[in-house]
C-alpha cells in the first residue's frame, strides 16, 4: 500500500507540529496550513463561492480546464494549463488545499486535485468533509473575490490519465470503475450523453458510497473493504470514469489513498458515447 506521511513545521503562536495523512486532510489542519502559506482553493459554483467562502481562498471550477470539445477532457496544452494555475496563485514549492461541497457536490474538490497531481504538483490536499467541515471548526468566511500574485507552477505532461485512444486499445489492461449513478450505469443519459450504458467489464461504483451521511470520506479500511467487495485488485491499475472526468477524479484520489495504482480517464462517456459502438461499445442492464 502507497501511503504517504509528511511533516510540517511552522509558525502560529509559536512553534506548531501537525501531521498531514497522504492527500486527504481534515478541516483543522487545512487552516494550520493555510496559516502556513498554504493556497486555498474553493472548487464549488462561483455563485456559492461569491455568497461566501474561506477568507483569502480562490475561485477555480472544472470547466475552466476543459477542452471545448464537448468531452470532459483536460486540456493538454501546457503553456495554457501552467497560466491557468498560475493566475489562482499556485506555486510549485507551495502547498495547495482544495475544498468543494462535499454534501450536494460533484467531487469537484477530488477532480482539482487529480488535476494538480497530473501535472506535477507534489503538494495538493484535500479537505475531509469540504466547505461544511471548514464551517464546523470555525474557519473564517468572506464573500469578497480574492486577488493574488501569480505563481510559478509551470505544468508538466499529464500523468494518472487514459485517453480515448487507449482504452479503445488496451481496455483489458485496466480494472474499469464507473463511478456514475446506478441509473446512468444502466443506460440513462441525463446529462448529454450521445448513447446509454456502461463500458463492458465495467464495475459500478457511485463515487459517494465513499461518503457518510455528513459528507466527510469513509475510515481508508471500509473504503478498502468496499473496493476489494467490489472485486478490485491492488495488482491491476484501475481507471475510473464517469460522463465528464469529475466523479472519476474524486475516485482517484479515493483509490490512491486506498493503495490502488489509479487513472482518470477524463473524457469519460461524453467522448466514448459519441463514438460508433463498434470502437467504443457499451452495455445497457
């Protein structure tokens, strides 16, 4: 299992210690970093984030990284993606702490920071139990927008992805985890979606079943016990997909801090439903 501890120590009325657990955060150690210098970043709907959200944290939405094709493909220009993450502030020596609403939310938070780990950032966290957790410790809230200096994280070639291509290709190389709704895995197409179902072998694994009733992520042992029910294995890589590569980005960091060797596959079923059914099939219940 890929585990990973680290230690930070900082200045916050005298010398502070705290312990970060691989990617994923609770809400108290997410302001000790912020207090730290760490960049916050609010993933939700501008309109949530205009009526309030952690001072000094900016605004960034996954659409911002979308290809304009109609896929939800990242876009893979470098020079564009590096401006991107610069103008929210990030820098690559710097510690990014990303937040969403986890309770009526997409995974947003999971996508942003599947994003950053794919072009390289070493250090992107995610908050446990999202802008409600943050509320709940006390976090201090504004409504004004946030204007920062740009950073210098520069992008590198994306990582912890499949395309299109490669799973037309090498589908059999990967444990394929559909992570949308089980009406959608079946063959509903509520949003856009060219053709109904789900890409064959797949198994169906609503991203929020790794969620309490709270909104905060499952104990790593249950959400282990839940994947190796499922019948994932940690000697395969998994790819997760999902209509636009959101829900998937969030099973990602999910499977990662589980032990899983795991891949976004970003353009999810928006680009495979369009394509004939020859290249891309799909399976209905």
């Amino acid at each position: 299992m890929r585990v990973a501890f680290f230690i930070f120590t900082g200045m916050l009325g005298g010398i502070l210690n705290f312990q970060v657990e691989a990617v994923i955060i609770s809400a108290e150690t997410a302001l000790k970093m912020q207090a730290n210098g760490a960049r916050v970043v609010d993933v939700r709907k501008y309109p949530e984030y205009k009526q309030a959200h952690v001072k000094d944290a900016v605004h960034s939405y996954w659409r911002e990284f979308q290809h304009n094709d109609g896929s939800g493909a990242v876009i893979s220009n470098l020079q564009t993606l590096s401006k991107k993450l610069q103008a929210l502030g990030i820098s690559k020596q710097q510690n990014v702490v990303v937040y969403a609403d986890t309770r009526q939310g997409w995974g947003e938070d999971g996508h942003f920071v599947w994003l950053l780990k794919a072009v390289g950032h070493k250090k992107v966290y995610m908050v446990n139990g999202g802008w409600h957790a943050l509320l709940k410790v006390g976090a201090r809230t504004d409504d004004a927008s946030v204007n920062v200096l740009p950073g210098d994280f520069a992008a590198q070639p994306l990582q912890f992805r499949v395309s299109t291509l490669e799973l037309q290709k090498n589908r059999s190389r990967y444990q394929l985890v559909d992570s949308r709704e089980s009406i959608e895995f079946a063959g509903a197409t509520p949003y856009g979606e060219k053709r109904g179902g789900h890409i064959p072998g797949a198994i169906s694994l609503y991203f929020k079943v790794f969620l309490d009733d709270k909104g905060y992520i499952l104990p790593r042992k249950k959400i282990q016990q839940i994947l190796k029910t499922a019948g994932l294995s940690q000697d395969r890589p998994v790819a997760a997909y999902c209509t636009g590569g959101v829900r998937s980005g969030f099973l990602f960091v999910i499977l990662e801090w589980a032990g899983y060797s795991a891949f976004n596959y970003d353009a999810s079923m928006w680009e495979w439903s369009a394509q004939n059914n020859t290249v891309s099939p799909l399976e209905k219940i």
